[in-house]
C-alpha cells in the first residue's frame, strides 16, 4: 500500500515537476531522488493522483483541496482589491534556501553528466 502524502511532499513534489519537465529525461527517477521516495511511489503519485486529479479540476468535478497550514489565498482574492478590482499583481513568495540548494546541486549533477559524455 502506497503511503499517503503531507502537504509538503505535495510541495516539494511540485518543485520538482518544475525542475524536471515532463517529457525530459528520467524526470521522475529524478523527482524520486529529490523526494527520497520510491520510484514506484512517485510513479504511484504521478499516474495516479497527478494525472487524474488534473482530469478532475479541468472537468470542474474536483474541488480543491484546503490545507490548514496554508498561508496563501486564492488567485481571485489575492487580486482583488477592496473596491472589487482585480488588476493587481499577487504577491510573490521567494525560494527558500533548501529549493536554492537544490537548484544548485541539479546545475552541477547536469554539469557532471555533460562532462562525462
């Protein structure tokens, strides 16, 4: 039985896809590394759950999920503004170190593997 995952498995688990595009190279062996997660489970997650919840939410048959510790607020709320408009820019959240480092370490592995080649 495939685990369930936390808010921030979730969060990393979305970094990564946009580090590792589908469609590239071994992306999910990579994300599975990142994770420090199964192959199987990340395949699990992504087929599953990732896939077929993209189905849903384009269909308008899923409801997204609300997590307590979620500091954001929905695209509409965060640009409106008191008076109803919405032509605000939404606020920017920065990289914390852990996804710069990470960054940093994917550069180099990829700077590594051209190098051997």
């Amino acid at each position: 039985m495939i685990p369930p995952w936390t808010r921030d498995n979730d969060k990393r688990f979305e970094l990564a896809l946009v580090i590792f595009p589908e469609g590239s190279p071994y992306f999910l062996e990579y994300i599975a590394e990142f994770l420090q997660k199964p192959l199987e489970e990340v395949k699990y997650y992504y087929d599953a759950i990732l896939v077929y919840d993209v189905v849903l939410i384009e269909s308008g048959k899923y409801a997204l999920p609300k997590y307590p510790e979620d500091y954001y607020v929905s695209l509409t709320e965060a640009t409106e503004s008191k008076h109803g408009e919405t032509n605000q820019i939404p606020r920017i959240i920065p990289w914390t170190e852990e996804e710069h480092r990470f960054v940093k370490d994917i550069n180099l592995g990829f700077l590594l593997i051209e190098e051997e080649s």
